[in-house]
C-alpha cells in the first residue's frame, strides 16, 4: 500500500510489535498509519482504542445481570496473543468476584 501510493493506511493488528518496522517505513515516506482497537507501539502511530479491561467488566456485569445470577458463563477467549484479548478477559474475572 505504501508502495502504490497510500496517504494513509488503516489497520487492526494482532500484536501490538509486529507492524513496528512495517509502520516505520510508511510513516518515513509520509503515510499515516492508524491502529483501531488495538494498538500499535510503533512511536509515529496513531492509536484508536478503548478501555478492554473496563469493557470486559462491563459487559459480563451486564450478562450476570440478565441472567439474573442463574447458570453459568463460558468464557471463549479472542486469538491468542492479541493485546485486546487479556485485559478484556480479565476485566470480565474481576467483575465476578
């Protein structure tokens, strides 16, 4: 993309590190690149991201709640390794104990 000409690239990375040198590149040649949900650490990208921790906890509190504190919740956890899974994951623990 940065190749073709792209102003700017959005993306959704699975791991917070692995787009670092891809992101350099582009950000060396004037493209601006931007991370949603998740986020990059490259330091020339803009990130969009919410609180996964705080949105984990909402959400289950929500689902405990129409429930009404009957049954049981299996957690299926995001790809392993993704920096949304973990704090989203561990917001919705936190939220039953």
């Amino acid at each position: 993309m940065v190749q073709a000409g792209a102003k700017a690239i959005v993306v959704y990375p699975i791991s917070p590190t692995a787009l670092n040198q891809v992101v350099r590149n582009a950000c060396g040649k004037g493209v601006t690149v931007v991370a949603y949900d998740a986020g990059i650490t490259g330091p020339c990208a803009y990130n969009v991201t919410i609180d996964q921790e705080e949105a984990g906890r909402v959400t289950l509190e929500w689902l405990a709640e129409k429930l009404d504190g009957k049954g049981n919740i299996v957690a299926i956890t995001g790809l392993l390794g993704i920096s949304v899974d973990n704090p989203a994951h561990q917001g919705g623990e936190g939220s039953l104990r």
